[in-house]
C-alpha cells in the first residue's frame, strides 16, 4: 500500500514522487500497470474495510492515524537513541529490532535468576581487561546453547523465575535480560592507546589471549559477539575473606596480649624463617664467589645449584648440586637436539606401529588429529 500524509496535512511534492515511484515498483513486480495496481489497491482496502465493518473513508482515515502514530514512536526512538549515543549509554535490542536505551536501576528478578544459573554453566570464559579490571568474557553462542539445553529446561520448570525457551526467537528474548539489567554487557576488543597521540612509553609484553575490551553502544545478539559478566554472583566469599583479614589484623596489633608460651611459641617460628632466609642469601652471594673464582681457575666456571634461579620448580631448582657454565648457543642446541630425538623417537615408534599392523594384515586408521572449531582456543 502506498504511503499516506499525516491527516490534516498535504503531501509536499518530493513525497507526491516518492510515492509515484512506488506505486510505480510495486506495480512492475506485479505485472500490473501503475493504474491496474491502484484499481486493485482500492479494492483490497474496501474488503478490508467490509472485514472491519467500516466505511472506505473511515478505514482510510484510520490507516493514516496509524501511520502517523508509528511515525512519531520512529522519531522519539530516534531521539532516545541519538541521546544515549551522545551520551555514551548502552542500548539494547527490542522486539522488532527497535533500540531500547538501557537506563541504570534494580535489576530484574528473572534477569537475576538467568545470570546466576549462566554463571553456574561451563561457558568456556575468557579474562579480559575493562577499564583497567580484570573481568570474565564469554561468547553468546555459548550462551544461548545453554539457554537451550534440558538442564535449563529442567531449571525453569523448578524455578518460575527463569523464562522458558521454547524458541529460538524466545531464547534471545531471555538472553536480552541480561544487558537491560546491566548484568552483561557486549564488548569488542580495543587498543588501549587508541585515540592518544603518542606511542606507550615501554613496549609492553602482550599476555596471549588477553584483550583489552571496550563496551559497545548497541548490544546486539549474535554467535560470535563477545559479553562481558558484570554480575559477579553472591558476595559471601568476599565478605568472608574480608573478615579473615580483619581477623589476622586485630591478632597481630593484639600480639601483646597473647599469652605467654604462644608468644614463644611464634618467636622460635620467626627466628626460623629469619635463619632460612639469611641461609638462602648467605648461600646466593657464596655460589657467585665460587663462580668468579672457578670462571677463572678453571674455565668456564663452576655454579653450585646452577637452577637456583631458573623457572622451574622448588625442589628442581636444587637439581643438580652442581654444574658447569653453559653458553647460550649450546643451551639452545642442546635442547633443539633434545626435541629432534623425541621426536625422532615418536616417528620411529609410529612406523613400528604401522609395519606391525601391516604384518598382522590390518590396517592402520589415521584419525583426525586437526582442531575442530569448538576445540581452538578463542
């Protein structure tokens, strides 16, 4: 049907063509002429009007007020939206694809009781730094593969809180609780320095795998979009930690008070530790002595416990006793050599296996050892 002006008011000549040139398209796809097509327009809005037991002028008027109405909703969405753009607030997606401004307040019990049970799901989370927290990140496939598992549908039927989803589309309308109650919100992965006109300072040492994520204006929902947990769930481990620490606080300022044979008791255990750290140094400075003497008497030196220092385990940094000074090239040689013969060994193992199976007169499947889409890491 083609577009009507507001009642009370004449179309301008820039619509008078606009809606030519529709009636004009819509005809053409119909095989109708431009006045065939208005012929059977009319004739449609008059049984329409017959169904609804009005006259054709009286359901032509309606059809405007309708037009007009949904006219000034698109125009306050359209403010809404260019006020929380402006004003860097998150909107979410309503029904109908129209942009919902999210607005600060309680959060929905139903919204609350679907976070609490997504938190309590393996959805596989990612740590992410938003503005300078770390926070979990996970992806909304996983999410809505969740919302439409039997273990929700199981919950739901014992918690009238959580909303069923017998649908795809009635899946999203859950999913969407969770950014209106700004208990998660879609993020994209962003340059901390972007927008600043300098290079940082230090080159900084990236960590795999962790982003540094902003919040996105529009939330919208899709398999491969990334949401952010701002629910952290119940406090209680918090709160319990805080009054440990408390705790341990209020017991060293009240050492004074303690009684006797315990005060003892912790100044034997200090004096301990005191000892085994001064032993540990006093041990460092005599290996590095050892070292600058050996290096010279005899090259190319001598280290007492040489993975002292080395990332390794506890008790292995005191493996082996001793050893002598190793250049950096033969270190990388030797281990390159080391990986070569394992992996020599498992090539030899491999073909023994075969040349078995062959003589047995069975054969050998070769599975699929490539990593599938849900295997890779994110």
């Amino acid at each position: 049907m083609a577009t009507s002006s507001p009642p009370g008011h004449q179309p301008s000549p820039q619509q008078m063509a606009a809606m030519q040139q529709q009636i004009a398209m819509e005809a053409q796809k119909r095989g109708m002429t431009p006045q065939q097509f208005q012929q059977w327009q009319r004739q449609q809005i008059e049984a329409d009007a017959k169904k609804a037991g009005l006259t054709f002028d009286q359901y032509v008027n309606r059809l405007k007020q309708q037009a007009l109405e949904q006219h000034q909703r698109q125009q306050q969405m359209a403010q809404q939206q260019q006020a929380a753009q402006a004003s860097g607030q998150p909107q979410a997606e309503g029904q109908g694809g129209e942009q919902v401004p999210i607005t600060p307040g309680a959060a929905d019990p139903r919204a609350l009781a679907v976070a609490k049970w997504l938190r309590s799901q393996d959805l596989k989370p990612r740590t992410c730094i938003l503005n300078g927290q770390r926070k979990e990140m996970f992806r909304v496939k996983r999410a809505l593969r969740a919302l439409q598992s039997p273990a929700y549908n199981a919950a739901s039927a014992k918690n009238p809180l959580l909303p069923p989803c017998s649908s795809a589309a009635a899946t999203s309308e859950v999913f969407k609780l969770l950014p209106l109650s700004l208990l998660a919100l879609r993020v994209s992965k962003s340059d901390p320095h972007e927008g600043h006109n300098h290079a940082p300072a230090k080159p900084q040492k990236r960590v795999k795998g962790l982003w540094t994520v902003k919040i996105e204006s529009q939330q919208d929902i899709a398999d491969d979009l990334h949401y952010v947990w701002l629910y952290e769930g119940p406090q209680w481990k918090q709160k319990l930690y805080a009054v440990g620490a408390l705790s341990a606080i209020m017991a060293v300022v009240m050492f004074p008070l303690w009684p006797l044979k315990l005060r003892v008791v912790v100044w034997y255990l200090s004096m301990g530790m005191l000892g085994l750290l001064g032993l540990f140094f006093v041990m460092a400075i005599f290996r590095l002595i050892l070292f600058c003497v050996t290096y010279f008497a005899v090259p190319p030196g001598l280290w007492l416990y040489p993975n002292l220092f080395e990332d390794v385990g506890f008790f292995d940094s005191f493996r082996p006793v001793w050893g002598w000074q190793e250049d950096k090239k033969k270190k990388k040689s030797k281990r390159h050599g080391e990986a070569t013969k394992e992996a020599k060994t498992v090539t030899e193992k491999g073909d023994a296996i075969k040349s078995t199976a062959k003589a047995n007169g069975s054969g050998v499947r070769n599975r699929d050892l490539k990593p599938r889409v849900e295997e890779v890491e994110e």
